[in-house]
C-alpha cells in the first residue's frame, strides 16, 4: 500500500436508469475518522452503505461525500391505455359501417381523443438505486484515493530528505562529542595543576570525574536516535497507515534531540541540537497530514 495523504479530491459522474449522478468526495486532515454524507432525499436509506465504502478503505481523515442526482424518486413516463384505443377503434369501425364512411381512421383521429394518453409514476427500491449509485462512488473513491496517494508519495519524499539532513547532523554531534571529552579533561588538568598546593579531597576528585563523565555522555542517545530513524525509515515502507505510529516516534526522537541538548556543556553541540529539533519539527508538520 503507498503512503496516503489524508487530504484528496474525487469526483465521478455517470447516466444511470433513475438519473444522472454526481459524486463528489473531499477529504482533509483528522486526528480520526470523520465522514459527512449529504445526499438527495429519495436515496437517504444508502447513506450507511455510501458510510461503509468509505471506511473499508479509509482509516482516517475527515471525508466529506456529496452526491446530487438530476431527478428525483417520483419520475414519470407516459404510456397509453391500449383498452381505451381499442373501444375507440370499435367505435369508429361502428360508425365506418353505418353511414357507409370511405375515409381510412389515421392516427390523428385518434389523438384528438388523448385520454388514453397516460403519465405513469416510475420509482426504484432502495436494491435498484444502490446498484444504480454504487460504480459512480466507487469511481469518485479511486479518483479520490489517487490524488491522496499522489500527495502522500510528494509528502514522503519530502520526509526522506529531512531525514538525511538528521542523519548527517547527529553525525557532526558524534564527531565532535569525544572532542568535547579531551577538552573538559584538558580544562580539568589546568585546574587540578592550580591546585596542586593544596590538593583537594580525591574521593571527591575521583566523584566530580565521574559525574561529569557520566553527564558528558551522549552516546546512548545518540544510539537511540540511530535507532528512531532506522525505524521511520521502516514504518514508511510498511503496508497500512502509518500516521499515528510516526508521531510517537517523533515524540522519542524529538525527547532524544533534547537530552543531547541538555547534556551538552558545548556551545556546537548545543547549536546542532537546536537543529536537529527544528528539522524534527518539519516532519512533525509533514505527518500530520499522513494518514
């Protein structure tokens, strides 16, 4: 299954025995799955079918289906009584024989009796108006989800680049962290040095090492953001929405582009977690419209 977006436009048209109808669907973003029906009158018993169509292939999203149709339910068609014509045939034929008439009895003589002219109601189960209405949805709902599918195949490209632009900045903070390390014990060594006339406690000395060792420490993180990627990369290529789930990961990824930030003491680093906040925001405003 591709990647849908959940914002998509649809609209089928078609002749049918009990009119000509017109699908419209529209779709936008949704936490959930919302859909609106609005429908002519005389085909109101199909909204819960026109409503199961939809969410058999739509997960989530806001869905608006408009459906309009050039007649209404009471249709009429004209048909003639064949009784009637037949007492007026008699009743010239009648006449014909009595007064001896040459004069062949047309089609217009007839007319200018037109009661026998009728107009007839014609009306459709609700059986005979699904299987009128259903290809024309089904067409609306392909065309619908292929400008869904076409926006969301735009909205994954667009993710895969930030995600390269991540994967390279957590590259330069991997880079410069054990730099960091030699710096803080070249600072540490000036300072000890200053103090070597009165050496402090090295209890003390040896738990202020490995406290600020321990702090320095992004390693981990570092791993798990690896880790985060690796699975975005994964859950983009799974077969079902995939929307939720990358949200959570965001929220995972963005906990560990913060705590990089935190445990940083290094101006660098701390500006490339800023950065790797902000593009981890961009795909936080890519996929709210993933479905």
């Amino acid at each position: 299954m591709t990647i849908r977006s959940m914002t998509g436009f649809g609209l089928a048209e078609a002749l049918t025995p009990s009119g000509t109808y017109r699908v419209e669907i529209r779709g936008v973003n949704n936490r959930f799955l919302e859909t609106q029906v609005r429908l002519p009158k005389f085909t109101a018993n199909l909204e819960s079918r026109i409503k199961k169509e939809i969410t058999s292939i739509i997960s989530r999203g806001s869905i608006s289906v408009f459906i309009s149709c050039d007649k209404e339910q009471a249709q009429t068609r004209l048909t003639w009584d064949k009784t009637s014509v037949d007492n007026y045939m008699q009743i010239f034929q009648e006449i014909q024989n009595t007064y001896n008439l040459q004069d062949k009895i047309s089609l217009s003589n007839l007319l200018n009796f037109s009661d026998f002219i009728k107009a007839e109601n014609v009306s459709y189960d609700e059986e005979m108006l699904w299987e009128h209405l259903q290809p024309v949805l089904d067409e609306a709902i392909k065309l619908f989800q292929d400008t869904r599918e076409a926006e969301g195949t735009f909205i994954i490209n667009e993710l895969k680049k930030i995600i390269e632009e991540i994967t390279r900045t957590l590259e330069q903070v991997e880079k410069k962290a054990p730099q960091r390390v030699i710096e803080y014990a070249k600072v540490l060594g000036e300072r000890v040095q200053k103090l070597i006339e009165n050496p402090p406690d090295p209890l003390r000395m040896t738990t202020e090492i490995a406290l600020m060792a321990e702090r320095l420490d992004i390693s981990e993180e570092c791993t798990r953001l690896r880790a985060h990627i690796a699975k975005f990369y994964q859950d983009i290529e799974q077969d079902k929405p995939v929307g939720k789930s990358l949200s959570f990961l965001l929220q995972e990824m963005n906990r560990e582009a913060n705590t990089i930030g935190s445990k940083a003491n290094d101006t660098e680093i701390s500006h490339l977690s800023v950065k790797l906040k902000e593009l981890i925001e961009k795909i936080r405003e890519q996929i709210q419209n993933i479905e």
